[in-house]
C-alpha cells in the first residue's frame, strides 16, 4: 500500500517556510505537525526553523544568567 497519500503536492520544502518557523515558533511546530505525513519537506523546513529558534532562546538565556551570577559574584 502506498502511503503517500497525494502525490501531486508540490513540495519543495523552502527557506521562508523556515524562516516563518524561526520568527514564530509555535507556527513553525503547528505547520511541523500539520504537514509532517501530506509535505514532508515543507513540514521539515518549518520544524527546523522553530527549533533552532528555541535552541538559540535557551542558549541566549543560559549565557545571560551565567554572566548575571558572575557580575552578582564580582560586585558582592
């Protein structure tokens, strides 16, 4: 049984999708999911976007309670 449920989807996966992704994260999962079986690329563009949206929000926020602690630390 084929699973490629429609196969006359024109799926070129995409930078803008990925962008949209990055801008607005929880588009970018919402789409992910939406078009993970129905346009595999698309959705995959999408889902990177946001996560490397999320992964570079986590490390921002770790670097700067790192150097709040350390300057807390310098000036006490």
């Amino acid at each position: 049984m084929d699973n490629n449920l429609n196969t006359n989807v024109d799926d070129k996966g995409g930078f803008l999708w990925g962008l949209l992704g990055c801008c607005i994260p929880i588009v970018g999962l919402i789409l992910f999911l939406v078009w993970k079986d129905s346009k595999p690329r698309t959705a995959k563009a999408a889902g990177i976007g946001a996560l490397v949206c999320v992964v570079v929000y986590v490390v921002f926020y770790i670097i700067m309670a790192i150097a709040g602690v350390s300057l807390a630390a310098l000036y006490s």
